[in-house]
C-alpha cells in the first residue's frame, strides 16, 4: 500500500520525527489523574476533580463511585455551558471580522464593474455580495453572486486571504481552530478561576462534551491530514498546469494565492478561482479523489474518539457485514490506530461506491442523447458527469460547466438527471448519520444507570430497542427526573461539595 511505503521511507530517513509524531497521535491506554490536592505519587494534578481517578482510553472514567460520578457530571455540565457562548461566539465572531474586512474593500471603486451588467444579469450590492461571499465560504456551500465565481476576483487580495480562512475555520479545521480557540481563553483566564477549570476539563476530555472537539493528539493529527491534503492540490494545481496558457496567462505571485484559495476550496467551498474545464486533465482527476474523501478526516476523528464506547463504537450502529468484534489489535498503538481507522475507510469506501456508481449509471441512461451528440463530445461526457456527481455527493459545489453559458454542467442536463443529482446531494450530505444521539450528550451516571439496565435486563440499552433519542430516562416520569442530581467542585475547596438541580424532559442536557 502507498501509505506504508511512506511510512518506511519516513521511518528510514527521519527515525527521530517519526517516533516523535507517533507519541504525538497516540495517547496512553491509561493514566491516572487527581485533585490539585495531591495524591498517589505519579498521578497527574488536574484542578476540576477533587478524587483520584484512572482515566482509560477516549477519557473514560473507570470503577468511579456514585457520588464521584454526580461531581463528573457537574463538570462535564459546566463545559457544556462554556461551549455554549464559545461556539457561538466563534460562528459570530469569525464572520464578522471577516466582513468587516471584506465588504468596504469590495465597495472600492475598481470593483463597481463586476456588480452590474454586463458581468450579472442585474446589478448587486458589493456589501450585500460581501455578506453572501462571506456566509458561502463559512457554511462551505460555495455559492456566490458572481455567476463566474472567484474568476473576476484574482487580485481581491484581502477577500482571498480571508475567504481562505473561512473556508478551513467553517469546515475542514473547525475542530482545531476550535480547540486553539479554547485554548487561547484559559491562557488569558486567572488559574484559580472556574472558568479556568472548566476550560482545562474541556481540553482534556473534549469529546465528553462535543462531537467535534478532540483531544490534542487527534487534533494534531487532524491537523496533519488537512495540511496534507491541501498542500498535495496546491502543488499539482501549480505543476501539472505549466504550459496551460489559460493558467500561465496569471502572473507567478497571484497564481500562488489562486492555488492555495482553490486548494482549501476543492474539498467543501467550491469556489473557482479559474475555469476548472481548462485544468489539465490530472488535476480534474485529483479534485475527483478530493471531493471524494472531503469528509474523512473528521468523520474518522469523531470515530476514533467516541468516548461512550459499548460493542459498537456508539455513534454508528452495528450491522452483520461489519463488527468491530472482530477486530483483531496487534503491534503498537500507533499501528493498532492506523489499522482501526482503515477499516472504517474501508467501510465508508464501500457503501459510498453504491451511491455513485448507481447515480453514474441512471445519468447515463438518462442522457445517452447528449452522451451521443458528436458536438458534446468535448464538454459532455461520462467524466464531466463523474466530475458533477462527486461533488455533488461530497457537497462541494465545483463543477465542469458548460461553453456555452455560465452555468454548471447541471444545468445542460435533463430533468430527471437534475433530480438523480439532488438525490445524490441528499446522500451525501447524509452519509454516516447516527442513528441515534452521540453519547457526548449523555451524563456518566445516565450512561452508566442505562448501561447496568440493560445489562440486567431490567431497561432499555443503547443498542438494539434503544429508544430513537439514545436516552435512558425517556420513560421517566418529570417527577424521578427532577430528583436526579449531581455534584460540582467549589472554587474555594475542591473537598466542599453543594448540590445542584437540572431538570429535563428526556435526561439529555
């Protein structure tokens, strides 16, 4: 396999960067932390605890009392609280910075002629197009105003740099700008401070709190992959296309920015920086491969990281055809992790041909006509709908296009093809979703009553009859539910407990 000779040619030539990176993505089986108090020699002080506890893999608490469990709950309540104002002040905020940069830029005078017609079929408002652009890069939905997209916009330097930005921070690395964000506040908060405690609870058990916060050594690695990938489309955007004329015509300086824009943009915004029909034919065959996998990297992160482990992982219920029973772990952490990984991929890769063969094969018999036509034969063909249904299913928005208008190759196609192509949309934005509620949202005294239940035969599991919501209380009456209690640390003593009441209407936070 390419990824192994990679890993022998790196482990030959860089022994020490390659030990270093393993320690970095791999984390211990257990480790044992407790209070700022002190405790066994070795163990590691944390100050959102007030016991000794050993944390095993994925942040799970083992052999933890009642009571110990009510304080975890009281903490993993708080991070919960703290996540509320951060991740909204985050999708706020980095829109706003962003908007505020952009939109008087793009009300400067040089830009006028690109808003109305011509260019558009009516004129639009540069700060309206400002906002547009700005939510589109985010929500990577690669929409635009601009029926041309970014192609006018070469020199908007300012636009493209934070364009970039929002792409990676709305998508792609939205778990790593996250967490640096996170991180960055409890630098800034007074140590003996709540918020302090809750903040390093959130940074050291992310996933007991949130789906897409992971833990430093995922996140690093997350990180990695992403840098990966996109510096793989940015080089071959720049060396495959030498002695295109269309991408040679733009100077070396702009065409670097272009190829880093394009590059953050191929796996979720599909912005187009330049005509994507006058790439070299290997570059539209990579972008195929990236649209493809757009969604793997945190999909297999949120995998690997599920702190509520039962049989199955807990997010993605089990079937016949794959049980991770039979997973068989052998040789080091880091190969154990590799190896679990690629059987998800493995999985995902095979219920997602399905999709897009079953599509490719309708759309052709739909538009044998056109496929026919000695006239298309430069722009319609079977790659040009390959090209649109990848990133259709990978929710991209790139496409081939037409010579003839402004428009993508979606818009050539008949009726019933568009509708093969919005089914594809619906799939693919879809795919992995769980069937029930990630077990991030769940207290660990619920989890664990739930768990003892089902195990006794006395309840409703997580698997199997698991009621759609994944809670175990939803047969609770408000009454039982309104006696249900946990405990938090004071700030004061982390030994003086007080009791605090949450009330719910199925036991999920």
């Amino acid at each position: 396999m390419p990824y192994e000779v990679a890993s022998r040619a790196v482990e030959h030539f860089f022994p020490n960067f390659k030990r270093t990176l393993t320690r970095t993505v791999t984390i211990p089986r257990t480790q044992t932390i407790t209070s700022q108090a002190g405790g066994t020699p070795g163990a590691i002080p944390k100050p959102y605890i007030s016991f000794e506890a050993v944390v095993g893999r994925n942040s799970e608490f083992e052999a933890l009392t009642h009571e110990q469990l009510e304080e975890l709950g009281g903490v993993e309540y708080r991070g919960l609280t703290a996540l509320l104002w951060i991740v909204g002040g985050y999708h706020i905020g980095t829109q706003l910075i962003a908007f505020i940069v952009i939109a008087p830029y793009m009300t400067m005078k040089r830009w006028h002629a690109d808003f109305v017609p011509p260019m558009l079929h009516r004129s639009v408002a540069p700060a309206w197009f400002a906002l547009f652009q700005v939510v589109s890069a985010y929500t990577n939905t690669g929409m635009s105003l601009e029926d041309t997209s970014m192609v006018p916009f070469q020199r908007a330097y300012p636009m493209i740099v934070f364009l970039i930005f929002l792409i990676l921070a709305g998508n792609t690395a939205f778990p790593i700008f996250l967490r640096l964000t996170i991180w960055t506040i409890s630098k800034i908060v007074p140590r003996r401070s709540r918020v302090y405690e809750t903040l390093r609870f959130l940074l050291d058990h992310p996933r007991r709190c949130f789906i897409y916060l992971f833990p430093s050594h995922q996140t690093w690695f997350l990180f990695s992959v992403v840098f990966l990938l996109n510096l793989t489309d940015w080089f071959f955007f720049l060396v495959l296309d030498i002695g295109n004329p269309v991408i040679e015509a733009i100077p070396v300086g702009v065409r670097v920015l272009l190829g880093v824009l394009q590059a953050t943009a191929v796996r979720a915004a599909g912005f187009g920086t330049v005509a994507l029909s006058a790439l070299a034919p290997a570059v539209k065959v990579l972008y195929v491969i990236m649209m493809y996998i757009s969604v793997y990297p945190i999909a297999m992160s949120v995998r690997s990281t599920n702190v509520y482990e039962e049989r199955s992982m807990g997010i993605f219920r089990d079937d016949e055809s794959f049980n991770e029973d039979s997973f068989t772990p052998s040789g080091n952490r880091a190969t154990i992790w590799g190896r679990y990984l690629a059987m998800h991929a493995r999985k995902q890769l095979s219920f997602d041909m399905w999709w897009l063969g079953l599509a490719l094969f309708l759309v052709c018999i739909v538009e044998r006509g056109n496929l026919e036509k000695e006239q298309n034969f430069g722009w319609f063909t079977i790659f040009t709908i390959l090209f649109e249904l990848v990133s259709a299913y990978g929710t991209v928005g790139l496409s081939l296009g037409v010579p003839y208008a402004n428009y993508s190759l979606s818009g050539a196609l008949s009726p019933l093809s568009k509708l093969i192509v919005c089914a594809v949309m619906l799939r693919g934005r879809h795919r992995g979703l769980p069937v029930a509620i990630d077990r991030a949202v769940i207290l660990p005294f619920e989890f664990r009553d739930a768990t003892d239940a089902a195990e006794d035969g006395t309840g409703d599991g997580a698997e199997g009859d698991a009621p759609a919501n994944g809670s175990a209380y939803q047969e609770k009456s408000p009454q039982e539910l309104h006696r249900r209690t946990w405990r938090s640390g004071s700030a004061d003593s982390r030994h003086s407990m007080r009791r605090s009441r949450i009330y719910g209407t199925d036991g999920i936070v």
